[in-house]
C-alpha cells in the first residue's frame, strides 16, 4: 500500500510517500497537478492540502467548521474561491468581480492560491474523489494533539518542533527529518512544507484504513458533485 500526502509549494507540489514495506518517507516536487497524479497512479489514497469542490455565493462549510475548531489557528484556513471566479488570472480583476457578486473583495493572500485550486479542480471527477481527498494540515495536527489547536505558528521554531513530536509518536517506526534536513530536502519547499505534507500522510493512510473522519459530518456537493469537505 502507498499513501501520498500533498502540500502546495513554490514550484508546483511536494508529496510525501508512504510505503507500507519501508520506514522511510520518500518527497518529491511535482510540478503539476497531473503528474502527481500519474507519479503517484497506484496510491490507495492522495491527501492534498488545496480546496476540492466550490461552492458559490457562501463559504464552504468545511472551512467555517475547520475555523472553528481551530481557534488560535483558524486564520490559517484561507477562504476558498467562489466557483465563478477561480479561473480568472488577474487579482484587481478577481477582487472586482467579487465585490460585484458577493459584495466584498478579496485579499491578496487568498488569491495568491487561486491558481492552484483552478488546478486541481479541474482534473478532480466524482470517482477520483475516492482515492484523492482534501486535507488540511492544521485540522490534522489538531486531530493528532487530542483536537486541541497547536500553540505555536508553523514556520517558527518552537512551531516545527511541537509538530515534529506529534509526527514521531503517530507515525512510530517512521523517521520524521528535522529542520535542517527538511529544508535542504526538497528545495524550494520550506521545512513547514515537509511536515504539512507528512501530517497529510497520516490522514490518508487513516482514509484508507477507515479510520479518518471529516468536517462536516455529512459534507455538500458543489455543482459538479463533488463533495466539500475536510479530511483528519
């Protein structure tokens, strides 16, 4: 069995590879959507840290409840793109057609993943939903620390180290890198990146064994069927 974990960096995607033979996790850098999906075309399940399935003229579900859990952490789940407006290139553009449709703009931040959810959401099917699924890492870290929200930022220290230990005691047997060496592995994604990707391991091989749960419950579909919603 594989499971794969995937986190958007610069560059395109880092995956982390989960072999149930080995110990070791394996990373690479995709730069596509498609060619991680073909790389990876025998996993049992790829979690991937990007919004799957829009909705328009409201929030995702997903997202207000993964904010709520999260408390001190929520600002790190951005807001997905309204269906209409996830192809267009252009931020003041963007930002104009939102605020003509839904009555407010958008933030930089936000639309700075713009591209890559149109990426994804454009070679997501129904049936490919049963094997790629959408995670976030800080729903799962929170899942894997008792459902308690971490305590530090991730891209600090103190913030690595604490998700670090969490990894080493879930993925026992498995060598999880430390800073250093998770940030030469697999340039230019940042150490962060490396254990976002890791976490997102942890929750497709709990997919798989049937053991993940997800926010909502009983998740909407968005008009392509495709089910919103957020994977631990």
């Amino acid at each position: 069995m594989v499971v794969v974990g995937v986190n958007g960096c610069p560059g395109g995607w880092l995956a982390a590879a989960l072999h149930s033979s080995l110990r070791d996790l394996s990373y690479r850098v995709h730069s596509s959507f498609s060619d991680l999906l073909i790389h990876y075309s025998d996993a049992s399940c790829i979690a991937i840290d990007i919004p799957i399935g829009l909705a328009e003229n409201a929030p995702k579900l997903c997202d207000i409840e993964a904010r709520r859990v999260l408390g001190v952490r929520r600002s790190s789940v951005f807001p997905a793109p309204d269906a209409r407006l996830v192809e267009t290139k252009d931020y003041m553009e963007a930002s104009a057609q939102s605020r003509s449709l839904l009555a407010k703009g958008i933030s930089r931040q936000a639309f700075a993943i713009y591209a890559k959810v149109a990426e994804v959401n454009r070679g997501m099917t129904r049936d490919l939903q049963d094997r790629v699924i959408e995670v976030h890492p800080e729903v799962s870290f929170w899942a894997m620390n008792g459902e308690r929200p971490m305590l530090n930022h991730k891209s600090k220290l103190e913030g690595f180290d604490e998700r670090h230990v969490l990894l080493s005691a879930h993925l026992p047997g498995v060598r999880i890198p430390d800073r250093k060496e998770a940030r030469m592995l697999a340039r230019p994604a940042s150490p962060d990146d490396v254990l976002d990707a890791t976490v997102a391991t942890w929750t497709a091989r709990r997919f798989v064994e049937g053991r993940s749960e997800r926010l909502p419950p009983e998740p909407l579909t968005d008009g392509r069927g495709l089910r919103m919603e957020i994977n631990y």
